[in-house]
C-alpha cells in the first residue's frame, strides 16, 4: 500500500469512528427520543390507581391558599402501596410556582419517607427544610400516611399513629397550594411506582385524635369522615375504576387528569448539580452515572483529535475538540429537556466535557500512540521515534513467536 493510498485508507477509517461515536452519544443521550405512554391502570378488584415505570397524574388546576389562614397550615392524607424499596422517588409534589422556594414533596428513598417543605422565619428568611421517617415502607404493604404542618413543627402520623414530630423555624407557606402531581416530581423525571387508594388535603392542622379518626375511617370505609371545621379541599377516593379523571369529591376543578403520555410538569435546562444533594450524599448510583458521562466522552475526544490532527488538521485542535464535547454535551442536555424521561442537568455537561479532555490527554500520550497506531497498521502519520518504538515492538513479537 503506497502513502496516498494509506493516508486515505486512515482517513476513511477514522471520518467512519468519528460518525458512529456520534450516533452512539446521542441515542445513549436521547433514548427513546419520545415521551412514553403514561403507565397508569385502574386497579382491577379494588379501588386505586396502578403507577408503572413512567407514570404520573396531575390536578386540572391549581390550589389556592385560603385567605383567612395566615400561616396556612394544612394536612395531608395518602394511602399507598411501594412496589419495591426503591433508592429515590417522588411520590407527591406542588407546584412551587406560588412561592420561590422548592416545592413541597413527598419523597420514598428505600424504607424512608422523605418530606420537603418550604417555611418563613419570625424574620421573614424564606427556608426549605427536609425531613426523614426510616422505617415507613416496606414492599408491596400498604402504609397510610399523614403529615400535618402547624407554626414551628410538621408531624408525620404513620397508620394512625405518631411516628415523628420535627421543629422547625417559623411558619408554613404555601405548602399546599399550585397544581398536585402524584407519583412524579414537578421539574425533573423522578417518577414513583406503585398503588395510590386516597389522598385527601386540609387547610387545617389536624390534631391526633383527628387523624387516628381518619385512619380508622378510611380502613373501614374507604373515605374519611370529616368535618368541615377541618377545612377539607381535597378527597380522591380513586373509585371511579375507569376513565382518566380522578375525582376531586369537594371541588371539581382540582380533579387529577390521567394524561396519555408521561410528563414532567416544568422540565428543567441544566439543573444545578448541588440539587443532587438535597437528600444527603449521593449514593453510588450518582457516582456510577459520573464515571460513565466521563467514560463515554473519551473516544470523542480521542477521536476527533485524531481528526483534526490528522485527517483535517488545525492549528488549535486540542481547544477545538474540547469546545466541541462541550457543544455536543450542551445540545444533548438541550434536547433532554423536551424528554420526559431524560434530566437536563449541569453535572452532565461538566463530566461529558471532562471526559473529552481525558480523551484528548490520552491522545496525546506517547504510549497510547504507540498502541493506536499497532491497532490500525496503514496509518501513515506516526513521528519517527514512535514508529521506531512501534517497529522494535513488532520485532520483538515476531522473535517471541518464533521462539514458541
């Protein structure tokens, strides 16, 4: 093979590398380039809806404080059944539209429940406080828990009975209000799976011997029985067994839609990576998701240097392949925020562009252009001394062979 025909040989091979690491970044980016049908089915021989992988439901329109209670206090009911213990996933939020903290949400993270709420001081500091109840969840068993939120406390009641109480500075604001979403969060796909048999919401704090009523209401009769000192807004007995509207009991407005396709009420553009830390360190599964976004850009790196250096050469290839990962790596966190299923996230575009610089150092290393260039034999531009290094390592394989 004469040089004309081997630098073309090499050229084509690397322009075919470049074009299939590309295809393959971005379906690993964009799969399944659609948002799913929405995985919600009625429950066949009880009342509830059955949440899948990819589901979720929302109310028609928001709810809106009421205008005598100051602090507004309130109270929430929802009876559930886990499909499994799972690491992370949201099983109820509001909208945080009508304040500026993060919304209020119900969080399952293995056998915990998690509760974010958003609260102002005595001197006006807008807080978001999070709290865990270990214990609460165990697979395929129904739990019916209740979280009441009063000034200077939330409670959480498991099966009627206290479970824990936490402290907290200043009063509830606007916990309860904005649209509900059950069985997903409001800004990024943290979908939960499993069975949901009633929610019921209260612009009151209910007292304990109010909730353990409940409780005992809802075992018995399937709704709970209430009074309306307790400011009822909210009962969804999941009773209707078909159709794709839940029914709000007391307020038609607020009635939970089953859409067809799976969503996330506002998506998010390049989430900030502390979010990642909201519920404590990140466990393993974060860190495994790093190391592949880093190891997955090193061929384009590697390659596209090869590229530029040799196929199409520039003067700057290194900034120009760096910049490139990174406008890659923006485009696909881009287009995941019109993906339901996929997180724009910030973390994403720092680990994707580090792993094209590992790739662009690996180039470059003498020993890495010693192994390419015996791995690909009709590349013609290797400098003298690594074919020299190259020649050497062939011989002494050859006299190895030999000797065997």
């Amino acid at each position: 093979m004469n040089g004309k025909t081997q630098s073309t040989a090499y050229a084509r091979f690397i322009s075919v590398l470049c074009v299939y690491i590309l295809c393959a970044i971005l379906v690993a980016g964009l799969w399944p380039f659609h948002a799913p049908k929405n995985e919600t089915n009625w429950l066949e021989n009880k009342n509830g809806l059955q949440f899948g992988r990819h589901g979720s439901i929302l109310s028609a329109r928001k709810f809106q404080a009421a205008a005598s209670n100051e602090d507004t206090s309130g109270s929430l009911e929802v009876w559930l059944e886990p499909s499994g213990l799972h690491k992370k996933q949201t099983i109820l939020a509001f909208d945080s539209s009508e304040h500026l903290g993060d919304p209020f949400s119900v969080v399952q993270r293995e056998d915990a429940l998690l509760i974010q709420r958003y609260n102002v001081d005595n001197q006006g500091i807008s807080r978001t406080a999070v709290f865990e109840v270990p214990g609460v969840f165990r697979a395929q068993k129904s739990v019916f828990a209740t979280i009441t939120l009063g000034r200077g406390r939330t409670s959480v009641y498991i099966d009627g009975a206290p479970a824990l109480l936490f402290p907290i500075l200043g009063a509830s604001a606007n916990n309860l209000t904005g649209r509900l979403v059950l069985a997903n969060a409001t800004t990024a796909n943290n979908s939960w799976s499993g069975d949901i048999f009633g929610v019921a919401i209260y612009q009151k704090e209910l007292t304990a011997a109010q909730v353990r009523q409940h409780y005992e209401s809802w075992r018995v009769a399937g709704k709970p029985e209430i009074t309306y000192d307790e400011a009822p807004v909210a009962i969804y007995l999941f009773n209707e067994r078909r159709g794709r509207i839940v029914h709000n009991q007391l307020d038609v407005t607020t009635d939970l839609l089953l859409p067809t396709h799976y969503f996330v009420l506002h998506p998010s553009f390049l989430a900030p990576a502390w979010l990642r830390y909201r519920y404590g360190w990140p466990g393993w599964s974060y860190w495994q998701d790093v190391l592949v976004n880093i190891v997955g850009f090193v061929p384009v790196g590697f390659l596209l240097l090869n590229y530029l250096s040799v196929v199409r050469p520039l003067k700057r290839p290194v900034a120009t392949v760096i910049i490139l990962g990174l406008l890659l790596s923006l485009a696909i966190e881009t287009l995941q925020s019109f993906l339901p299923t996929r997180d724009s996230d910030m973390t994403d575009l720092i680990t994707n562009t580090l792993g094209t610089a590992v790739g662009v150092i690996l180039y470059r290393c003498p020993l890495v252009q010693v192994g390419w260039a015996r791995v690909t034999p009709y590349r013609s531009d290797v400098p003298a001394h690594l074919q020299t290094l190259v020649t050497n390592g062939i011989r002494h394989t050859h006299k190895e062979d030999a000797k065997v």
